[in-house]
C-alpha cells in the first residue's frame, strides 16, 4: 500500500512527502529532477527517520513509469509533477503543453493499465482568471491568460472526462493559491532556478543579500492600497490539504474539486510590512508598472475544504514570513 508522489522533490511535494511519512504512508517518488534537487529528499528522509522510493524518471518515459507500478503495490497518486513558470510557457508554449499535458496523459494510461484510479491533482487558482467577485468559490468560471494556465484548465478537463468515461476513478482536482513559507525546521524550502518570479522568495532574497531591492508590480488597482491582492497559505498547511484528500478519496468521492487557501487576502505592501515585522529584516522596495498578466484581488472561499474534508489552513502570514526566512537565511543559496 504505497502512495505515488509526481514531482515530489519539488517545492509543495517535498514539504507534502514529509507530512505523508510522519503520518506512517509508504512512499514512492518518481522526479526528473528538472527543477528540484534531490538533496531535499535526503533530508525529508533525514528530518523524518523514514525512507522513500526515489525513482529519477520523467513521465515523458512511459515505460519507465509503467515499471514502477509494476514494481510497487500503489494505491493513489498525488501529481505534482509539471512545469509551473508563467513567463516560460509564454516563450516555450510546446514545452509546456508537452510535459504537462502528456506528462499528465501518460500517467493517467499507467495508472489505468494497472487498475490504480486514486489519483489527487495540483490545480491552480490561476484557473479563475480575473474573477467577477471575491472570494472565489470552486463553480466559478474559468480561463486561461497564459499557457502555464492553459495546461492546468486543459488537464482539469482531461481528468474530468475521464471520470465521467469511467465512475471507478475518484479524481481531487487542488486548486492552490499562492503557497509560501517553509517547514518550521528551516531544511526543506523553495528553491527557484535563476531570479524568482514570485513574490515571496523574492523577498527571502533581498533580505539575504542575493537581490538588491524588490519591484513592486503597480500601486494603481482597486484595492485598499493600489497593490494586489493575493491569498498566500503556508505550505505545510498546503501539504497538509493533501493528506484530507487522501482520506477522501478513500470514501470513493468520484470527482470533486476544492480550493486550497486560507481565504485571506494581503496586498504586496502588506505583504513586505508583515516579513519585516516578523523577520527584523527591513526590504528596500520600489514601485514599477503592473507585471502584464496580473489581477488586482483573488482569495478563496476555502470553506467547501473544510466542509468536506475537515481541512482548514491553520498557519497565518508571520508564520509564512518567520518560516521563509528561516529557510532562507539557513541555505542562502538554496539545496
Ligand atoms: P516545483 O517545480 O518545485 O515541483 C514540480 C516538480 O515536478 C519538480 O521537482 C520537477 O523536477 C518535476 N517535474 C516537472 N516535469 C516533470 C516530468 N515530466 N517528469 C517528472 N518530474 C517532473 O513546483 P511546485 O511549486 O512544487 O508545484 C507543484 C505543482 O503545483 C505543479 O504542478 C504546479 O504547477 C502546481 N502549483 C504550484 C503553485 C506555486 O505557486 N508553487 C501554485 C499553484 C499550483
Ligand atoms: N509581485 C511583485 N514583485 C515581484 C513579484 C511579485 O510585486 O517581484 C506581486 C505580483 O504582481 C502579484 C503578487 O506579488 O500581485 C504575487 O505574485 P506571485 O508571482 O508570487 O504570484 P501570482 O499570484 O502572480 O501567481
């Protein structure tokens, strides 16, 4: 009885396998380490006394896949694994319709081949587009403003089909909002490749010394206080979500799609002031145009989580702050 985890030595997978192996799963990782390390494996493995199955197989490599489940008795699949850069996908679309869609594709073929139907999705809150009003419950509609966003509605839909083609498969489709923070341990964090799009790590880098100052993205939406709006959740609450949606898929729910936020929103400004207060560090900042592409406010409605699952984000955002920089200040370059 094992549990499959795609994209586990990324960012939220490995801060997920470490909740799963201290909750007493037996686990298999399948990466092709595209944008992780698997040092952070080793000390999930480390922080935890427990070991997992690491295999370094990209999910292009059917067979590869295929032998794996041959190989291991696995009951779902938690799918991570997929390219999650905005601005890469608008320069390199095919690479991402590619390695998301038939990364997705062929896992999906594997799994029926050998009779596994559980399987937890990573969606995005990027699939709500601009949203007509807040907060954002799971019927409201979707779009897609870039191919990042594109690969995650199209999957949504795949998965979908699939359940209605066979009711035997139980299909969570997550749809995160903006995850940040770390595990309280400082050893395990995100690591982005080259200069961080996001907001958070782009923060950890000024505070460290690798960043001079940071851009905030426009001063002139319709908020409070002109910056937008975002509903950051701490990771390990994140991972922490995927371990209800074990236990649901356990009760055969068929397929069913839930919003993993905290319902909260914070601005950019507020954002910055609250990782100051909480860190000690001061960020120098200044005001740049509004990054194309960008929505003023988006938070969840995350009650159907809770509701449904008994899964609530527990962590606010000096914690997401305190446990960023945490991790920052103890790996400055990373893994
Ligand atoms: P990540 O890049 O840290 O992790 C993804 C992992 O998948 C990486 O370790 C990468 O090496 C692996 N991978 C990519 N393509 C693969 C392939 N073809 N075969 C095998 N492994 C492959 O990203 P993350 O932040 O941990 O995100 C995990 C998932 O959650 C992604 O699907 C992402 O789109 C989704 N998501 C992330 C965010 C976010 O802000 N971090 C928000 C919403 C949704
Ligand atoms: N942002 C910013 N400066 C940065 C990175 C991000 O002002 O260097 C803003 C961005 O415009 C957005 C918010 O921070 O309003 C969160 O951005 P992020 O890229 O982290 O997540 P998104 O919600 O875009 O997926």
């Amino acid at each position: 009885m094992e549990i499959l985890v795609t994209g586990g030595a990324g960012y939220i997978g490995c801060h997920t396998c470490l909740e799963l192996l201290q909750a007493g799963y037996d686990l298999v990782v399948v990466d092709n380490l595209s944008n992780s390390k698997q040092a952070s494996l080793a000390r999930v493995e480390r922080l935890t006394g427990k070991s997992l199955t690491f295999y370094p197989i990209d999910l292009l490599d059917k067979a590869a896949l295929s032998s794996v489940f041959a190989r291991h008795t696995i009951t779902a699949v938690i799918h991570f694994a997929g390219l999650k850069s905005v601005n890469e996908s608008v320069a390199v679309p095919l690479l991402y319709y590619q390695n998301n869609l038939t990364g997705t594709i062929n896992l999906c073929q594997v799994m029926q081949q050998h009779n596994v139907k559980n399987l937890v999705f990573s969606s995005s809150a990027t699939v709500y587009g601009e949203p007509a009003s807040l907060p954002i419950t799971e019927d409201f509609p979707r779009s897609a403003v870039n191919p990042y966003g594109r690969t995650k509605l199209i999957i949504e839909d795949i998965l979908m089909d699939l359940h209605h083609a066979d009711a035997a498969w139980n299909i969570i489709l997550l749809r995160y909002f903006n995850p940040v923070g770390a595990h309280t341990s400082g050893q395990i964090g995100e690591d982005p490749n080259g200069i961080p799009n996001n907001l958070m790590p782009f923060i950890t880098q000024v505070a460290v010394g690798r960043l001079p100052e940071l851009a905030v993205f426009g001063n002139d939406y319709h908020t409070p206080d002109g910056t937008a709006v975002r509903d950051y959740i701490h990771v390990v609450d994140l991972a922490q979500g995927h371990l209800a949606a074990l236990a649901k898929l356990a009760q055969q729910p068929g397929a069913a799609i839930y919003n993993l936020g905290t319902g909260r929103g914070y601005s950019v400004l507020e954002v910055i002031h609250a990782f100051e207060q909480a860190t000690g560090q001061k960020i120098p900042y200044r005001q740049a145009p509004r990054r194309p592409g960008d929505v003023a406010s988006v938070y969840a409605d995350a009650s159907k989580a809770f509701q449904e699952m008994g899964w609530r984000a527990q962590k606010g955002i000096s914690e997401m702050c305190r446990d960023a920089w945490n991790w920052q200040s103890h790996n400055p370059n990373g893994y």
